[in-house]
C-alpha cells in the first residue's frame, strides 16, 4: 500500500489568484460567473463564463515566455509555483524521482 501525501496547494480560479483567496471566496458563497470579457460573444446566445479576472500574465511572465504559452498553461505554472512554494519541499537529486504534479482543468 502506498500513501500519498499532498504537500502544497496552488490555484488561479475565477473567484482568486491564489488558495487563499479562492478559499475565503468560496467560504463566502461568491460566485465567478460574470459577462465574457475576453472575446466577442455576439454570435453567441451565452454572453456569460467564469473567467480569471484582471489576469495579467506580464505579472507572472516575461513577454516573450507569456507570448509562447496559452492561457491554460500559464494557469498550471502559476497554480504549481504556488504549490511548490506552499509545500517548503526542496527537490534535489535524492528526492526528484520521488516529486509529482496533479493537475486538474475545466477545458
């Protein structure tokens, strides 16, 4: 029997730009869904979603690195950067085969 052990959490959600806040947004029953910002939605009888607001990848990225990677992508660096950072784990050649990700998206 093997055990798994989560030691650090990160996320970018719609109602947070961390777990912190995420968490605090939940607890308080707020919701994410608002009108869709990030493209024309007048072809579309939906004009509503739950969008990462105020993202500003340059916050997070260099330009060139921002321009390279899709929005999704920069969403899982970001959430594992806080996770890693959140667990204090320091990965060196005794324990790199023994590190892991999970990652979980809605697209």
């Amino acid at each position: 029997m093997r055990r798994v052990v989560v030691t650090g959490m990160g996320a970018i959600t719609p109602v947070g730009r961390d777990v912190p806040s995420t968490w605090e947004a939940l607890l308080a029953g707020r919701s994410g869904v608002a009108d869709i910002t990030l493209f024309d939605v007048s072809p579309f009888e939906v004009r509503f979603a739950a969008e990462v607001k105020d993202y500003n990848p340059l916050a997070y990225f260099d330009p060139k690195e921002a321009r390279r990677m899709d929005r999704f992508c920069q969403f899982a660096l970001i959430a594992t950067r806080e996770a890693m950072a959140d667990s204090g784990l320091v990965i060196d050649g005794s324990n790199s085969h023994r590190v892991g990700v999970i990652f979980g998206s809605g697209i």
